[in-house]
C-alpha cells in the first residue's frame, strides 16, 4: 500500500517480444507510415529492414549494407517508398524500398568532416539524426554541430540547399542528435548538447533559408555553475505532437551538480506550446525516476503515440515511461514499460498506437503492447 500523501507507482508491463539479428547495440528504430515494415541501424554499420505484416511474428527481410561507420539514425519517408539511413561515416544513403526484400540505393548524401567530436562518447562525429519533411521534398540531418537541409525534389539527385549552425560558440556545442519537423512543415526543431541553445526551433517555410525562430532552453537549477562544470543540461531528444500545438523536449536537466565535472542527476520531458513559435511557453514537466542503483536518468528519447493523447519516453534508466499529455500542463504517468537491457536510445511507435519500439544499448530491438 502506498504511503499516505505519496502517489502510487504506475503499473508496469514486460515487453511482448524481442527482436535479434543486429550484432551490436542498436541506435535507432523507425516504423514504415502504413505500420508494415521497422527498420534499424546498430553499430554493427547495418540495417535490418523487418516485416510486421504479421505483428506476432515480424521477421527479417533485408539487410542494409554499405556504411563505413555506425548507423545512428532512419527514417521513412512520408509515402514510405524511401528510407534514409544516417550514420558516423558523414553520410546518409536513400533507399527504395517499394520492394523490401530488394532494396535499392536511390542517392547518398555526403557530408564534409570537420574533424571528429570529443563529446558525446557514444555517437562521435557524423550524421546523428535524419527526418524527412511532411511533404517528402526535403531532409534535414544532424551532421556534427550543424544541421544539413537536402532538397529531395529528385530523389535520384538531391542537393543540399542549407547548412545552419546549431550553436554560436562551436568550441561548447556537442553533436547535434536529434531532428524533428512539425506535421505541417513549416517548423524544424533541433537540439544537441553543451551550449545554452541546447533546443532550438527553426522556420524551414522555405527549406534554403532556414531562420531562428527561438530557443527551448531545460531548466537547470544553477545555470552559471551548469555552463561551468561540463555544460548545460542537454536536449537529446525533440518531438511534435500530431496536432502540431505542441513540442515535447527530452533532457538531462533539472539536476543535482557534484563532483568536479558535475552529473545531471535527473531527466525530464518537458512540453511547450508552439502556438507562436516565436514564443514558446514551457506548459509542464515531467521528471524522470533515477536508474536502480545509479546516479542519472537523462532522457535519450521521446514519442508521441499518434492519437496524441499519450508520450513514452526513455533513457538512461532503462524504463520506458508513458505519460499522459491530455492535460500539456500537469504530465502524468500511465505506465511503466519494463525489460529493456540499458538505456533506451530511441523509440518508435507502430502507427496503430498498439506497439512500441524501443532500442539503445543492447543488440535486440524490444516491444511492448501499448493497446
């Protein structure tokens, strides 16, 4: 029985299945638009592309050779003929995969290297994060502390129409990881690590000459001592709602500094209202439970399920956490999905709202029933 005045837990529910073929850890999952294929990248420099025409049963159709380096980041298309696959070697290759079993390079998109990154141990350098736009004619890529947007009116000959720096003091910016546009296009949040425009949002109206709109900035409890002792809270993970009202951040903020270096010592999700996206307004926060035993819950990842009522989030404490947003101001938790093996790098849901997926530092891919 919970004690009096303590709110209970949130029940919790074991995965319904595990997914193996990946050799190393698996850094990013994404669902097809119609539900029927997941693809995956792994440090192992591939990706699987997996048939879930059978939900019960999802299986193995193709592997995705051909990268130098980790794969960190996929993402389908909006018709979901095309998939990007982005990864540390500073490249992004299209594929057709109107045939699964048989996929096809389309393009590859080359990025220049400005000389590989010190922080962020666990993606250094390279392409961190890939979205395509709702109307399928652009990309937007994290490339190292930069944001690279594509042209994709011929698939078979994209061209890069912009490049925009993410910070303005390079020298504390880490990499940007995580893309996301809203679902009406006209707006591209970003965010990376270190500086204090750790979430920025863009007007991508017209994709070749992307402005900065504002800045989504984590709480911290001590912002001059935060800046000084290893950098401010981060956001690792960005995500719109399906209405397009709101923006949810995931970060590593709200923290307890100690040590030399200092550690964040909670996460956070937190949602702002992007009705005037000149002028954000932080609605409500979330706070993450600490990892059994450790010292830091940053939140690595966030996914909105698609009737928009509900937010799973996770990371370092190797929970999946569901919030219900329905009320953007007061964030509650339904659930606590558990069984994953370390932290959670990426989520996905199936665009039914009936599973998730969920990867980070293990080689399998885990799901749960979110019905």
């Amino acid at each position: 029985m919970a004690s009096a005045g303590r709110p209970s837990p949130p029940p919790s529910r074991g995965p319904v299945l595990d997914l193996t073929g990946h050799r190393r850890a698996v850094n990013t999952v994404a669902f097809s638009p119609d539900g029927r294929l997941l693809a995956s990248g792994s440090n192992d420099r591939t990706g699987i592309l997996w048939d879930f025409t059978d939900a019960a049963r999802p299986a193995p159709v193709a592997e995705l050779t051909g990268h130098r380096r980790a794969v960190n980041a996929v993402a389908f298309s909006p018709d979901g003929r095309l998939l990007a696959s982005g990864a540390g070697d500073w490249t992004v290759v299209l594929w057709d995969v109107g045939d699964p079993a048989r996929p096809a390079r389309r393009a590859t998109l080359v990025h220049p290297r400005p000389g590989l990154l010190t922080r962020d141990g666990w993606r250094q350098g390279g392409v961190h994060a890939v979205a395509f736009a709702p109307d399928g004619r652009s990309l937007a890529c994290g490339v190292d502390r930069t944001v690279a947007l594509w042209d994709l009116g011929d698939a078979a000959r994209p061209v890069r129409c912009a490049v925009v720096t993410h910070n303005r003091h390079l020298w504390r910016s880490g990499p940007v990881g995580t893309v996301a546009f809203s679902p009406d296009g006209r707006l591209l949040a970003t965010g990376c690590d270190g500086d204090k425009n750790t979430g920025v949002l863009w007007d991508v109206g017209e994709p070749a000459r992307p402005v900065r709109t504002a800045v989504v900035r984590p709480q911290a409890r001590d912002w001059p001592k935060a800046l000084t002792s290893g950098g401010a809270p981060a956001v690792h993970a960005v995500g719109f709602s399906p209405d397009g009202r709101s923006l949810v951040t995931g970060s590593g903020d709200l923290g307890v500094v100690s040590g030399t270096y200092g550690s964040w010592r909670r996460g956070a999700v937190t949602m702002w209202d992007v009705g005037d996206p000149a002028h954000p307004v932080r609605t409500g926060t979330g706070i993450v439970p600490l990892a059994r035993g450790g010292d830091t819950a940053r939140v690595f990842a966030v996914a909105f399920r698609p009737d928009g009522r509900s937010l799973a989030s996770g990371g370092e404490n190797a929970t999946v956490t569901l919030w219900d947003v329905t009320d953007p101001a007061h964030l509650a938790t339904s659930a606590a999905l558990v069984g994953h093996r370390g932290a959670v790098r990426a989520l996905a849901f199936r665009p039914d709202g009936r599973l998730l997926a969920g990867c980070g530092a293990g080689e399998n891919i885990t799901l749960w029933d979110t019905s």
